[in-house]
C-alpha cells in the first residue's frame, strides 16, 4: 500500500461495457494500493461507481466499422483533441487507455512524449492484421497489458514490454454452473429448451444483426413451438431499437426481452447465437455453446478487406484461444438464417459434453486475478524511474 501524501491521479479511458467491467476491477485493485488515488477520464457506470469521473459519455465512444466511424468522426476527434488537452494541462500520473485503440493509441503518444506513463489495457489485434502497428503501439505506450496468452508472446517477439494478466470475466464467472436458478430467475423451467440471442451492445451491431437474428429463432421456433427465446439488452435504447426490428419481422414471435441480465440468459440457455466480442467469452465461460454470426455495413467490410492483410483463421475469443473452431463463425454474407438454424439446431438438441469440457480448460488457463495483476503491472511501472 503506498502512504504518498499526494494524491495519485489516474486517467483511464474507456469506450464500452466490456472496458468498463475491465476498468471496474482495476480502479478496485488499485485503490488497495492507492487509497487517495483520484481517477478521471471516460467512463461507464460501473468505473463511475467506483468514483472514476467522466468528462464525456462513453456512449460517444461506442461504434464499430469505418463507415459508422465516419459519421461520429467529427465529435471522436473534438473529444480526443480536448481529453490531450486536458491531461496535458493537468497531467495525471498515469494514462491508462482500455481498449478502444484507435482512440486511446493516438492520446497516449503526446502524452508519452510529454513524459507521462501510459499503458494500453486489451491489446489491439495487431497480431491478426496491420502487424506493422505494432511500432505505433511501442512508440505510445510504456506497457500492454494482455488478456490472453499468445498476444504476450507476440510482443516479447517485437521487444515491446507487455505482461500476459488474464480475464478479470475469468475470474469473476465460478468455473461450475448450474443453470437451474437463472432459469427461474427468468420463469424457465429446467426441461425447457432455451435459445439466447445477444445481437451485440453497440447501435450498429443491433440494427445490422436483429432481423436475421430474429428471423432465425424464428425458424427454429417454428420446428419446434415450445422453444424458449431470450433477448437481453444492454440499456433502454437498444431494447427500442430491438422491439422496432421485431415488430416489423417477426411480430407472432414468443419471445422474452429482457433488461440487461445477459449474464443471466446465457446461464439459462441450452445454445446461444451471438455477436463477435467479449460476450463470445463470456459465453464460453458459462461453458454455453454457442454460434457466432457478425456483419459491418458493406463498405466497412471492403475497405477492410481491401486494404488490410488478415493472418488469422478466426475471430471469436473461443476460438482464438483454442487454435481451432471450438465455435461455429459465420460473416457478413455468410450470416444467414439457413447457417445459423443449421448450427444451432444440433447445439439445442445434444449434450455439448466435450465442448463443455474445453471450455473449462481455457477458463482455468486465463484464470489468473486479473485486475490483481493489471493493478501490480501498473504500480509497477509508477514506481519505475
């Protein structure tokens, strides 16, 4: 515990629900040891809960793909110019960008080389394609902090400092679950068949997978009238935005929207159809099995594929971790109803036994007190000279 008379001051910058969950485990295992230790920047409820201030709404943070970027691009960039300002002005001990790389990346850099610490928490995905940033990533940080094991070994390779620290969902979510009590926390009961959809957090990823997401369940519900259909949405706004594409695609649709609680509907469900992100983990560490369907607009997708080399074969957590597709994947025009009612159909109807088995090898491989060793990285790196 450090007894410094002069209260630290961290920044920490976040730009969605998962960084806000990585950030509330963090600000928890630093103030054990900085009890004065004043935290601003941007952040979500659960950091602001922690008494993290927050100079903009992490909502302004929250979008995916080039295209939708471009339209938020204008207040991204007012909203950057303004938080290197204002650490310039009022420089805090430490700069602790998570996630949101390409926000967070270009206020470390004038920050680094105006002598403040910066860490980067959640590496970019450089190992999957612009490997070459990778030199931008060295040049604005002092430190990455990884989630997961072979993004460590990708920067010891490039000598740029980063310590492996786990997942704090890994350490949050028990390694055993029965699903029998969030199943009548949601008024299921224990011999219903149970689909979850998680169609994502962001607007973008709501309005571009709710309708195939929908239209598939209900394919499924039509082979099989008692199947039980769960929607978790992260807020008001999203669940709206949800009920608006329901109710112009599928409105005879039994199915059951709920307030939050996704960690909920994934313990209840026998099979879950999800968006790519953190929540495919999340999914696997309830040891559900899942099918994962994505799209970005159009364009998005060209421009990436157009300009950007991929050197990977996946892009859902589970099955990066594992090397192999422990989880069916399925992009943009290969989202579609008929794959996804396909996949999910034996997933509803077996015993998932062995996937399940896999599953709790890579929980207990990235199970390791991870805000515990995010926060030693990081008091680690204040006290160096």
């Amino acid at each position: 515990m450090n007894n410094q008379s002069k209260p630290l001051r961290i920044a920490i910058v976040v730009g969605e629900l998962s960084g806000d969950i990585l950030g509330e485990g963090l600000i928890k295992a630093l103030k054990i040891r900085y009890p004065n230790a004043i935290f601003e920047g941007i952040a979500g409820p659960k950091m602001q809960a922690q008494g993290c201030k927050s100079l903009f709404d992490m909502e302004d943070l929250a979008v995916m793909g080039l295209v939708e970027v471009l339209g938020r691009l204008p207040r991204l960039l007012k909203i950057r110019k303004q938080l290197i300002q204002h650490f310039l002005d009022n420089p805090p001990d430490i700069y602790i960008g998570i996630d949101a790389p390409d926000f967070n990346l270009r206020i470390e850099k004038p920050l680094k080389d105006a002598g403040i610490k910066t860490v980067q928490y959640v590496s970019p995905s450089v190992w999957a394609w612009r490997e070459k940033r990778i030199h931008k990533i060295s040049a604005a940080t002092n430190m990455v902090l990884a989630l997961l094991p072979f993004e460590k070994a990708f920067y010891d390779k490039h000598n740029v400092p980063c310590t492996f620290v786990g997942h704090t969902l890994a350490d949050d979510i028990a390694l055993e679950h029965d699903s029998s009590a969030a199943r009548i926390e949601l008024g299921l009961n224990d011999n219903d068949k149970v689909l979850a959809l998680l169609p994502g957090s962001r607007g973008s990823e709501v309005g571009l997978l709710s309708e195939t997401y929908i239209q598939t369940a209900a394919e499924l519900q039509a082979k099989n009238p008692d199947l039980k259909i769960v929607v978790p949405l992260v807020n008001d706004k999203r669940k709206a935005q949800f009920s608006e594409i329901l109710a112009t695609t599928a409105p005879s649709l039994k199915i059951q929207l709920l307030d939050g609680q996704s960690d909920i509907a994934m313990q209840a469900a026998d099979a879950i159809l999800i968006a790519s992100g953190t929540a495919t983990l999340e999914g696997m560490l309830y040891k559900k099995p899942m099918v994962v369907g994505y799209k970005i607009k159009p364009m998005s997708y060209w421009i990436f594929k157009t300009l950007f080399t991929f050197n990977i074969k996946y892009f859902s957590l589970p099955n990066l971790l594992a090397d192999e597709e422990l989880v069916p994947e399925f992009l943009q025009a290969d989202c579609n109803v008929e794959n996804l009612a396909h996949a999910l159909k034996p997933m509803l109807e077996g015993n998932n036994s062995a996937l399940k088995s896999r599953f709790l090898a890579i929980h207990q491989q990235i199970r390791l007190n991870a805000s515990e060793q995010a926060a030693a990285a990081v008091a680690e790196l204040l006290n160096a000279n």
